[in-house]
C-alpha cells in the first residue's frame, strides 16, 4: 500500500484487539531488534492465513482503546530516526527471519497526542508469508492469540504447509500446451483484471505490454511454462478437459414452471470464465414495483441483481470440490434462484461467516480463487457472503437462504425475487440504522422461522416485532411508524373468539368435514399464519379447544374422519 494516510492510520486505530495482523506499540525511545523480528514472523504467518496481503506492525500507539474516542491514542516515538539505524533494523530482521523477511522502510506519520502535542508515528508493512512457507525467527515460528505474541500453534502452522500446491487440486501444473487457451477468454481476463486496478493505471500499462503467458504467470495460472488445472478451468478450450485429469468441470442451468417442470436447460463448458457470462443471459430479470411507506409512486427494482448473481455462482466455481463428478447447478423458478456446489463449506456455519471479523483461512481451489479475485470475480469468502446479504438488504428483497450439507458435502444458496413480506419492507425503508444481524432475524421471521429466544427479545425490546411464537408479526408501534396501520390489523388476523363464531356458523347450517372448516377458516389465516401446514394444525388445536368445551362433538365415524356437529351456539355457553 503505498498511499498510507492519517485516515488509512485512523481505521487501525479502531481495530478489534483481536486483530491478529496488525501490532501496535509506544516504542518511544527504542525497541528491541529480536523482538522485532518475532513480531515480522507473527505478523506475516497471521497475515497469510487471514488472506491478507500484508501485516502491519504500527510504532508510536498505545495499544489501548481510549473508551472516549474508540481509538488508541497517539503518543509518538523516536525509534529509527537516523538512516544508519533504520538499515541495521531491516539488516537484523532479515538475518533473523526464514525465509528472509527484507522490510521496506516504515512509513512516517504525524499525528496529535491527546494534549495536542505532535506525534510520530511509524508503520512497518509486513509482507506476508508465501503460500506455503511459514516464516520463522531463528528456528522458530511465531503467531498471535490476539494481542499476545506467541509460538505458531500447530493447527495453523500445519494450515500454512498445507497451502503448497501438492494440496490443492487446483494449483497441479497439468499440461504446457498453451494451444488448449481459449483467446476469447484470455481477452476477457484481461479486461477484468484492467476493470479491478482502473484506479493503479501503472498496473493496468503493465499488463497490456504482457505477452499471454506473461500475464497468466502473473496470476499464478501458469508456473515455469506449464499451465495448471485452474488455468483450463477458467480459459481452457472444451478439449483442455481431458488435461484435467477426472470429470468436465460443467454448469448446468435448468428453468423451471410454477409446477416445479422443467420447461428447458443448457449445460456450459470450459472456459468457464466465458460460461459464466453465457449463464447470465440466461436469466430473466424483470422489475418488481416496491411500495414505501406513505409514498404513492413505487420503487423499481429488479427481481435479482447483477452483482449478488455473480458472486453466488463465482462461489460454485471457486468452491465447487471438481473431484467429486458432480456439475454446479442453477435452477430458476418463477420467482426464486438457487444454486448448487458439491464440497465442504469451509467455515462451517453461515452463523460464522456473518460474524466473521477476518476472511476465512481456508480455500478448496487457493490457486483458482485467487486468480478470480485478481480478476474482480468474487470478492474473499466472508466479504462475498456478507456482501450478498447486505445488497439484498439495501434492495429490501429476502435474504439468501443457505442449506449446507455434510453427507455428501454440498452447499446451497437460493435467492429470492419477489417480496415476501411488506412489514419486512417497511422495517428496512424506515430503520436506515439497522444492522445486519437485525435484518437476518427479521429475514427468518418473515419466513416463518423462529429466531433465538434471546435475539428475539431484543427484537421485542426495539420495538421490531410482537405476537408470540411461531406466530410472530410486524409490531404495532413499527405499523404506526410506517403508516401501515391498515395493513397490520389486517395482517394481525382473526382473533380466536371470531374462528369459533365462524365454524359454529358454518356447523348451524348442517354438520361438516374437517376439509370444510379448512376451506373457512385457511384464507382468513393466511396472513396471520403464513405456513399452510401450520394454519391447518392451528385449526385442528381450534376445533379441539371447541370440543373440550363442549361447543361442537364429533359424530363422524373412524373410517370417514372426523365430521364437526354443533352441540351449541357461541352465544349460549357461559
């Protein structure tokens, strides 16, 4: 990074204490030289497995929050003033460290202490470790537990070695004949490459004066003169699929009717770097009228967006486990999309990606997702979901729904494109302060599903939500707040003394079925108790209660089901 500013140092300075790559220390007059190499060995092994280009070790900070400002405040430092002793700190650490850790110099801030006096403030980037290749100081590999230096624990050393290209299926050199590159998808790489540093010209020069395999070297598709799986994966021809040594990789999209028929597919090959753009197209992206509260003139917004499409099949691609023979999938309902990968999901939950502070440590196919993040396909693992959750909140739609599998290993992402539920509209229209977190509880309510039972409270407590269990709803005081107050009496339902007045209604006329009461009783329901399965077991706990207060018996027989008779009228029980 070489446009290290006063607002770049201001972010770090409101970093969690457990952010394990970046150290900050008061080093005010001088700091050891061995312990500042242990900290280049922490900081560069933590900075590789958090998928981070660099570490930071930050001198002349106090490492303690100031509760006041949220930020660890400026105190300065006088270490490494003097050229001569700036050249025996990198000389040192480079000596100490294995592979040899060269720094560059530090970049120098001003800033201000808390008594206004100036401060100087040093930032050391350090570089992180290579794929692979742990770095230790003399013999020994160092990390971090949160603000602790310590030694490297054994998991993530062994994470670390496990990154060596033996490890990932993708990385494996598999042919040097470039003849098997598709030019059509080697052009459009380079235009993406050139679209994610539009703001580095000097990068984007350099690449447009590489031959291909220049370029492809530089993405780490190619080693020495051999192209690897990843690179025929991305930009091989449809015959470079022989190279790869087991099943086509392939993407198969299929379209669906509102009978759940397929009414027609199409399958995509390599390259699928050009597949993926083929499979776009495919899609059918109509606009869908939303409502805000109190306007009359409706948003329009399109039922999926570009960028969440992208990222959700990018995944697949970057995550799919292609030993195990099965294709990606994408299927398109009427109003839903979702997509399918084979493999583990890495992080485990979805619960932990969300709240995640740091990229996931681990990829399937490193070589092939690194090179579709050189190519601003998909942004890293936690960001790319997380990022896929809040555009779908800035654009009031569902949330996506994640199943993930163990057995086989599989993971599904469905995308909704339609509105589910207004008060779940209105609650994002008109609480712009809402988080993330908020917004997925608010999701899972909407789709009938009950949330835990403390984050439920505190959904109570704002005001966000009312009625109890399953049978939650918008709350009354976010209605008025909306003027949705209609719409919530509506949506509040009929009360329990209305459903009874309606069946011995119904049975005052002649004794009924069950599947009469139903057809009654399920459309006045319907917005109270969304799930059809649960207004039909609310009615029969209805006709039960009625039962049990001797209201109506049933006279049907075994055989035939139950047929409901009255005994008496509402208006006649005490």
């Amino acid at each position: 990074m070489n446009d290290v500013t006063g607002e770049f140092l201001d972010e770090l300075r409101r970093m969690s204490t457990e952010t394990e790559w970046l150290e900050f220390k008061r080093a005010g007059q001088t700091f050891n030289f061995d312990q500042m190499a242990q900290y280049v060995s922490a900081l560069a092994n933590e900075a590789n497995l958090h998928r981070r280009e660099e570490g930071w070790l930050v001198m002349g900070i106090d490492d303690r929050l100031d509760p006041a400002t949220g930020m660890r405040p400026a105190i300065g430092t006088e270490f490494a003033r003097s050229l001569p002793e700036l050249n025996r700190i990198r000389e040192s650490v480079a000596a100490q460290t294995a592979p040899p850790v060269v720094l560059n110099p530090p970049h120098e801030l001003e800033m201000a202490r808390p008594d206004g006096a100036p401060a100087r403030v040093l930032l050391w980037r350090i570089p992180a470790a290579p794929r692979g290749v742990p770095v230790s100081c003399k013999g020994h590999y160092w990390g971090r537990n949160g603000e602790k230096l310590c030694g490297l624990p054994l998991h993530k050393l062994d994470t670390l070695r496990a990154q060596s290209a033996l490890h990932d299926w993708s990385a494996a050199v598999v042919t040097q004949d470039w003849a098997l590159l598709s030019a059509p998808a080697i052009a459009r790489a380079r235009e993406l490459y050139a679209r994610r540093y539009a703001s580095k010209p000097d990068i984007v020069q350099e690449m447009r004066g590489q031959t291909d395999a220049q370029f492809l070297h530089s993405l780490r598709l190619a080693v020495h003169g051999g192209l690897t799986r990843a690179a025929l994966v991305l930009l091989g021809l449809p015959t470079a699929a022989s190279q790869l040594g087991g099943p086509t990789p392939r993407i198969s999209w299929q379209l669906l009717d509102h009978r759940n028929e397929p009414v027609t597919h199409q399958h995509f090959g390599l390259p699928l770097l050009s597949s993926i753009d083929a499979l776009i197209a495919r899609i059918r992206i109509i606009e869908i009228n939303i409502l805000p509260p109190r306007e009359v003139a409706p948003l329009n917004l399109p039922n999926y967006d570009d960028w969440v499409l992208r990222e959700a099949l990018h995944n697949c691609v970057a995550h799919q486990d292609y030993t195990q023979g099965g294709r990606i999938l994408v299927t398109e309902g009427p109003d839903t999309l979702r997509f399918f990968n084979y493999g583990e999901f890495l992080p485990g939950s979805l619960d932990k990606v969300l709240h995640a502070q740091q990229p996931e440590q681990r990829y399937r196919n490193a070589c092939l997702a690194d090179a579709m993040v050189e190519l601003d396909l998909m942004e890293t693992l936690n960001r790319g979901v997380k990022g896929m959750f809040r555009k779908q909140k800035e654009r009031f739609f569902p949330l996506p729904d994640f199943d993930i599998e163990v057995q086989p290993a599989s993971v599904s992402v469905l995308l909704y494109g339609r509105v589910l539920d207004k008060g779940y509209v209105d609650a994002l229209m008109t609480n712009s302060d809402l988080t993330l977190e908020d917004a997925v509880l608010l999701d899972q309510i909407q789709k009938g599903r009950k949330p835990p039972a403390g984050e439920l409270r505190r959904l109570r407590a704002k005001g966000l939500v009312e009625g109890r269990s399953p049978r939650l709803r918008i709350s009354a005081q976010l209605a008025v707040a909306t003027g949705q107050e209609v719409a919530y009496l509506n949506q509040k339902g009929p009360s329990v003394e209305d459903c009874k007045k309606a069946v011995c209604d119904l049975l005052a006329l002649a004794p009924q079925p069950r599947v009469e009461i139903n057809a009654l009783l399920m459309d006045k329901l319907m917005l109270w108790i969304p799930g059809a399965s649960e207004r039909k077991k609310y009615i029969k706990e209805l006709l039960a209660d009625m039962a049990r207060q001797g209201t109506i018996r049933n006279i049907g027989k075994p055989t035939r089901g139950a047929v409901w008779a009255l005994v008496a009228p509402m208006n006649a029980r005490v």
